[in-house]
C-alpha cells in the first residue's frame, strides 16, 4: 500500500492503517517533514480557526493544548508526536509524479525515476498546497522583498519597515494583527470585505481530562454543524450569521467611515467566514491603512491603486490563498490507460469525495467536495480513514484483487451533489470554493453528520468487485 503525502490526511490514512494492524505500507512525502499545510504556513500569527479540540485525530487526543485554538508550532509539534509510530514508514524527498495501473498494480513514479509498487494507492496531497500570486503588472519592478504567506520569508525584519499586505482572507487576518505592531506601516489592499466573528479563544490550565476533552470536541463538533446548518439553510439561516457579523463590527469598528468600509457585499458563508478577536483592532491601529480601491499595478516602491495613488512599501506579502490543487496526484493513469485528468475535464468529482470509475483500488483523501465551510474537515479526514480501513480489510480478508466504484452509482452520486450545489451558499460568489466555469468542487453540500452516515460502512455493492486485478 502506498499514501502520498503526510499532511494530516495521509498520517491519518497511515495512522488508521497501523490502528488497524496493518504495517505493509509506505507514506511517500516530498518535503522533508510531516504536517503538510502546518509545515508550509508558518507566517506570524498563523492558528487554526476551529478549536483543537476537534482539529486533531479522535484517536489520538491531546489533553495539553496551550489554547482552546492552536498556534501552528503546536499543530505541528502535535502531528510530529502523533505520527510518531508510522515515522519509519514515511519515505521524506519522495516527490510522486506520476502513478499507473496496470497488472492489477499501482506503480508510483517519483521524480527522481525510481518507481514503488502498489496494491493500494491513497493520494492524500491536500487541496491548498499551491500558493497563488495574482498576475498584477510591475510586480517584477518592485525593489523590495515579495513573498507569500504561505512561504513566510522569516529573514526579512519587519521592524520598521512599511508593509504592503495584498488580500484579507483566513491567512491575512491572522498575520496582519501580528505584524502590525512591529512594522512602521501596513497598508491592507482588500478587495473583498470577509464577514468576520469573534473568536472564543482561550489559554488552557492544565491537562484536561478524557471525559473533558471528549465533550469539549462533541461541543465544538455540535456548534460547527449548527453554523454549516445556518450557513447552508438558506436567507435566514444566512442572516442570522450575518447580522452576528454586524454586530460584531460595531463593536470593534466605532468609526463609522472604517465601518462601512469593512462592510461585506457577499452574502453570509459565500466565502469562508472567518473568526478574529483582533483583525478590526488592527486594522483600527494608527499605522495600518484599509485600501478599498482596486490595484491598477505595483511600482518599483509600492503598489499604485486605480485612483493614481501610489502606496509607498518596502515590502510586499500575498495574502491571496491558493490555487486549489487537482485532488489528486500530478498524473494518474487507471485502467485500460484512463487519465484522471482527462475524465475530470476540469472538473474533479469522485463517489464519496473518495472513488473514481476506471481507478480501482485509488482513495482520494480530502478528495474533491469533501471541504467544509463550517466545520472541521478532520471530521471528514477521518470519516475517509475509516472507509479506506475497511476497504483495505476487505481485500485482505477475501483476497480479492482490486475494488472499484461503479460508474452508475458514481453518476448518480454527482448528478444529486451538483443539484444541491447549484442553489447553494457558495454559488453565490467567486471564492477557491468554485473553478472558473463556476462549479463547486471543493465543498460538501450538507453536514457532516450526513457524510458520516454515508461513509459509515463500506457498500461492497457499490463496487466492483474483482477477484483477479
Ligand atoms: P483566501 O481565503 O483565498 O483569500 C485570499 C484573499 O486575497 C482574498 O481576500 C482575495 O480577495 C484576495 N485576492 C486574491 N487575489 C487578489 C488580487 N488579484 N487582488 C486583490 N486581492 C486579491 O486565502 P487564504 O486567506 O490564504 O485562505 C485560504 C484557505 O486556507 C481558507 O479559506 C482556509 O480554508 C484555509 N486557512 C485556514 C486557516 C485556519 O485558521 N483554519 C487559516 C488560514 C487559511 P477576494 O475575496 O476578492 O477574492
């Protein structure tokens, strides 16, 4: 068995597999440390906006959490310990480029022309692994440092230097507040105004017991369905998420002017809505400046808005999110030489976020329309454990070769998802939730509760079945 990547999906995957007492696996990680997006994002201020409690492995719960919401170093130093037990089955520097079926076989490519076999083939890469720098002319004239958050260039001192900070999404609204005391000046270019909610952090005392931590995550579970269900039942629901946004704003936001102007225009949840306690403070504090205008080019000493204006910077940072990933590995080729790429046509789909026709014994993990806007997707990661587990059981158990979703039930599956899509929450405005034509093939259309019921046990008959690969 092979898992590609060793984010939190694949440790899971390799977690739930040794859980199980299976050990002929191999996790294959191009970078040279587990944790994924935790390993990657490392910019100041960098937290999870769903409380540990529930963003952590059920299996493997960790009583000292500092704060009810977690830093990234804990986050990572949490996957590190938890992971430790499939460590010697993690191949680090092995970049998969490619994987083929044939023979009844997965064979997994690496950049470096060495191949591994396969039976089972997991591919857990992540969806946010990309980051996207917009195309914005003059960017190669700017004199000073430019770098993504999410390839945080630590070398570079902010201390007194004026900012420019392109993007108010979940990763800007954490690193601005962070940086804002240290730099001279941050100006925030925002295009788009996020509907923000306070966040009820909280620094821990103590371990907490089993049966705490235990609640503590049914409770935060309960809480993320109840704001997916306002989010996702329609202009009521919707409002009443908003008008918590509002509220929210009028008491950090007293100035009027600043107000209107961090007012959204996007409907409640169209976007991922975001969870702050200090991102209106900053952006109220003297030296940070909220740009609504919309950027005509970067100069060689700043950024120039469509008014004229030049906003003079001596460092740039995207905040501008991802290019959402392929859901799947760089090339994938099933039976009778189907390329996955080809089948999705740009539009990634697979039975259960999971299972793709023509692709036998192929898991996606976190796959596509297995991302949520209100709740955690370690929810949905393990869910998709669970049913990998009992898939790989299920051939050990009879020996058969190979299972593989049937097109008719995958067809029907798609067919009802984009259905609920179309008159949903995130059709309603451009976000990395839709592709460019518009569908939606990130986001899972319910709760997860509902998802949990669908992946609860494998249906073998929704499978093929073969007993010779
Ligand atoms: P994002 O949510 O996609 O936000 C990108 C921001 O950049 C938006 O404000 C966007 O404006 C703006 N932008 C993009 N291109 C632009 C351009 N050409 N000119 C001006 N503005 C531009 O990205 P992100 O903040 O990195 O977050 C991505 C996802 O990562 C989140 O949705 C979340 O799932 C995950 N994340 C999670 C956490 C957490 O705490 N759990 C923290 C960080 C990130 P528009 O809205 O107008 O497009």
């Amino acid at each position: 068995m092979v898992v590609v990547g060793a984010g939190f999906g694949g440790l899971g995957v390799a977690l739930s597999l040794h859980r199980a007492g299976f050990r002929r696996f191999t996790v294959l990680e191009r970078a040279d440390g587990v944790g994924g997006v935790w390993r990657d994002n490392t910019y100041p201020g960098a937290a999870c906006d769903v409380p540990s409690s529930l963003y952590s492995y059920s299996f493997a719960p960790n009583p000292e959490w500092p704060r009810r919401y977690a830093a990234q170093p804990d986050i990572l130093a949490y996957l590190v310990r938890a992971s430790a037990v499939v460590r010697d089955r993690i191949r680090f520097g092995a970049d998969v480029v490619a994987a083929r079926f044939g023979g009844g076989r997965w064979r997994v490519e690496l950049a470096d022309g060495r191949s591994v076999g396969a039976d089972v083939l997991v591919s857990a890469v992540g969806q946010l692994s990309r980051p996207l720098v917009p195309r914005i002319s003059g960017v190669e004239r700017f004199e000073g440092p430019v770098f993504h958050s999410a390839r945080w260039d630590h070398a570079v001192d902010l201390r007194g230097r004026r900012v420019a900070v392109v993007g108010t999404g979940a990763s800007a609204v954490q690193f601005v507040p962070a940086i804002q005391p240290r730099a001279r000046a941050v100006t925030v270019f925002q295009r788009t105004a996020p509907h923000v909610l306070p966040k009820p952090d909280a620094v821990r005392r103590g371990a907490a017991r089993p049966v705490a931590s235990r609640a503590a995550r049914f409770g935060t579970w309960l809480a993320g369905e109840a704001l997916t269900a306002l989010l996702t039942s329609g202009p009521v629901g919707r409002g009443v998420v908003a008008g918590l946004a509002a509220a929210h704003r009028r008491i950090r936001v007293p100035d009027r002017d600043l107000r209107a102007r961090v007012r959204p225009t996007t409907r409640a949840g169209c976007k991922r809505v975001l969870f702050s306690n200090d991102w209106y403070p900053a952006l109220r504090a003297p030296n940070v400046e909220l740009v609504t205008e919309p950027i005509a080019e970067v100069t060689a000493y700043g950024v120039r808005t469509r008014d004229g204006r030049e906003h003079r910077a001596d460092v740039l940072v995207w905040g501008t999110g991802f290019a959402v990933a392929d859901f799947a590995l760089p090339r994938v080729t099933g039976r009778d030489g189907a390329d996955l790429a080809e089948v999705w046509a740009g539009r990634p789909r697979a039975h259960l976020g999971m299972c793709v026709p023509g692709f036998p014994n192929l898991f996606l993990v976190y796959g596509p329309n297995t991302n949520l806007g209100g709740n955690s997707v370690l929810t949905m990661i393990e869910a998709q454990c669970r049913y990998v587990v009992a898939a790989v059981r299920h051939l050990a158990a009879t020996g058969a070769a190979s299972l593989e979703v049937r097109a008719d039930v995958a067809e029907r599956f798609d067919a009802r998802l984009r259905d609920r899509l179309a008159g949903g929450v995130w059709a309603g405005c451009s976000s990395w939730y839709r592709t460019r034509d518009g569908s939606i093939t990130t986001n899972w259309p319910g709760l997860t509760w509902e998802y949990l019921r669908r992946t609860r046990r494998l249906r073998l008959a929704d499978h093929l079945v073969r007993a010779e690969g």
